[in-house]
C-alpha cells in the first residue's frame, strides 16, 4: 500500500486562529509570542496588520515592543 504524505504551511495559522476565536482581536494587530510580562520570547506568528508596522517572525519581543 502506497503511503501519501500531505503537508501544508498555512500563513499566520496561529495569529489567525486566535483572531476567529477572539472576535475583539479584529482590526488589531496581534502576534504570538512568549511571556509579554517578562518581555522575554520571540514572535511565533502575526496577522497582517502586525506584519504591516514591521513586526517579524522570530523577532525578539523587545524589538516588537519597541516600533
């Protein structure tokens, strides 16, 4: 029996999933990221309107803090 593997990169899947659960979030930009409270991780995920005041994936959370 052949195997068939599938893989999908899905774009801000996690920003985007917390923006459908959380409708408040809409029109804000959120990121996925560490510890917000320590100012310590990096960005995991952002929505586009994050990505539009320059937020990165993998961006320490001081730098995001900072723009």
């Amino acid at each position: 029996m052949d195997r068939i593997v599938l893989h999908c990169d899905l774009n801000n899947f996690f920003a985007s999933a917390s923006c459908l659960s959380r409708p408040e979030l809409a029109g804000v930009p959120v990121a996925v990221c560490g510890d917000v409270t320590k100012r310590h991780g990096i960005i995991l995920a952002k929505n586009q309107l994050a990505k539009r005041m320059g937020v990165k994936t993998a961006q320490p959370l001081w730098q995001a803090f900072s723009l």
